[in-house]
C-alpha cells in the first residue's frame, strides 16, 4: 500500500467515524455524508453478490433508513465501514431468500389455479353434457305413447315398484313388463339416448 492510499483510507476510516458520531447525536447531516461516503462502493459491492441495480438500490436506501431508525441502539460499531457493509450484505441476502420464496408461491398459485380452473372447465363440460342429455330424454320421451311414458315415469323416475305401478295404471304385472319394455326399445331405436334400465321380469 502506497503512502497516498494509505492516507486516503485513514482520511475515509475517520469521516465514516465522524459521520457515525453525529448519526448517534440526532445530526442527519452525519448519515448524509455517510450515504456520500459509500454508495458508490456498496452498488459495486452488492452488484458483486447479484445483478439486479433495482434490488441494490432499493436495500442501501432501507439499511440507511434503518439506520437512522436503530441510532439510539447502543450498538457498538469499531468499524463503521465494515458494519455498513457486512449490513448490506445480509440485507441482499435477505431478499434473494424472499424473492426465491415468493416465486415458489407464486408458482404453486398458479399450478393450483391452473388445477381449478380445469377442474372448472371439467366440471363445465361436464354440466353441458348432462343437460344435452337431459334435452334428448325429454325429447325421446315426447315422441313414446302416452301410456309408455307413463310407465316410464313410474318405473324408471319414481322408481316405484311394478305392483304399485300395475294398480295405478289400472293394468295387470305383465303389462307393465310389456310396455316397459316397448318404451325403451323405442327409445333404443331413435338413436337419442341409451338407457341402462334394470327391473325384475
């Protein structure tokens, strides 16, 4: 180390301690001239650990505002350059660790929200299936004889057993059987609808 240099970083040790003194005493010209003191370096320094100027510029402007906010701590501090940075450091270190989790939750949102938004798209189709469906049924059903239909209405819909289906009708077990039966081979024959029926012969 040259003699000059060596004045130079003796000269910069006593202003940053000068200025480290009048922060303590309520003097805000003293974190002016530290901020004048070392924002060069520590853009060139925190530039050295992650390339993003923004981010840089953002963490030495709060590590001032903190510590402005922290004077009154009693924090012993031998060297203030030291401090400043290694406090930098931390601070970029910080934010890359927030950042790194923010984009992991923001990618986990967006992975749910595709998740439900297909889960919806799913569920959608799956609504306009079954109310096409729906539409043929009732369409199909137009088109059976009324008496078929009504069977169709008790035994498939209703659900009601073929005995009290045959007294409603008027009409005997076998015929219920019967026009059951023609209902949905009708219904087969239109090419509407497909219709699983299961019932006791």
């Amino acid at each position: 180390m040259t003699q000059s240099h060596s004045h130079i970083t003796d000269r910069a040790v006593a202003e940053s301690k000068d200025c480290w003194m009048r922060i303590q005493q309520d003097d805000k010209t003293g974190l002016e001239g530290l901020y004048a003191l070392f924002a060069f370096e520590m853009m060139a320094f925190g530039l050295s650990i992650v390339p993003d100027r923004t981010l840089i510029k953002d963490c030495i402007q709060e590590l001032f505002i903190e510590i402005w906010r922290y004077r009154k701590n009693g924090a012993v501090v031998k060297n203030v350059k030291v401090y400043v940075f290694k406090a930098l450091s931390n601070k970029i270190k910080k934010e890359l660790a927030r950042e790194k989790k923010r984009n992991a939750n923001d990618q986990e949102l967006g992975a749910n929200a595709l998740y439900f938004q297909n889960e919806a798209e799913s569920g959608i189709i799956h609504l306009h299936q079954e109310e096409a469906n729906n539409r043929r049924l009732s369409e199909a059903l137009s088109k059976l004889p009324p008496r078929q239909m009504e069977v169709i209405r008790y035994v498939f819909f209703e659900n009601l057993p073929n005995e009290q289906v045959a007294k409603l009708m008027g009409i005997n077990i076998q015929s219920v059987y019967t026009l059951s039966w023609k209902a949905i081979c009708k219904l087969r024959n239109l090419y509407i609808l497909f219709i699983s029926f299961y019932f006791s012969l």
